[in-house]
C-alpha cells in the first residue's frame, strides 16, 4: 500500500506534501542562520529567490518575496552584527 493512501480507505489520497517547497527552504534556512551556517543560509535563499523569480506573479509569489526580503535582511544583520558605541 502507498504511503499517500490510508488503511480505513485505500482509494482516498492523503497529500504526502502540506507545505509549499519554498516555504520548507525558508525553514531551512533559518535553522542554518541559527546554527551560524551562513554559507549555506546564503545559497539557500539564492535558490529560493530562484524558485520565485521563475513563478507567475500571484499572491503566494508575492508573499514569498517579502519573506525573502526579510530572510536577506536577517542574514545581514547576522553577518553584520550592530558595534555598540560608548
């Protein structure tokens, strides 16, 4: 039996998948930011802004491009940390 089926009704599809792939990728990334891995925080939001730019415009393309306006600025400020003046 397929794991996208279930046993009480095996000819219902259950979707293996409940969220969007970019939205799994911004997840990722900010596990890698907290994990200090920002090479790797890096090239994910160079694919995610890949997988978005390549999308018709529609409202979870717009969505998505204020997450990775905000993922962006969150990388920077890791890797500009804020020097405090005495």
């Amino acid at each position: 039996m397929s794991d996208a089926q279930t046993d009480d009704h095996p000819n219902v599809r259950v979707p293996r998948y409940t969220r969007r792939l970019p939205d799994k990728i911004l997840a990722v990334f900010h596990q890698a930011c907290d994990q200090q891995d920002f090479e790797v925080a890096a090239r994910l939001l160079t694919v995610l802004e890949m997988m978005l730019t390549h999308k018709p415009a529609d409202a979870d393309r717009r969505r998505g491009v204020g997450s990775l306006v905000m993922a962006h600025e969150r990388l920077w400020d890791l890797r500009h940390p804020a020097v405090e003046e005495y």
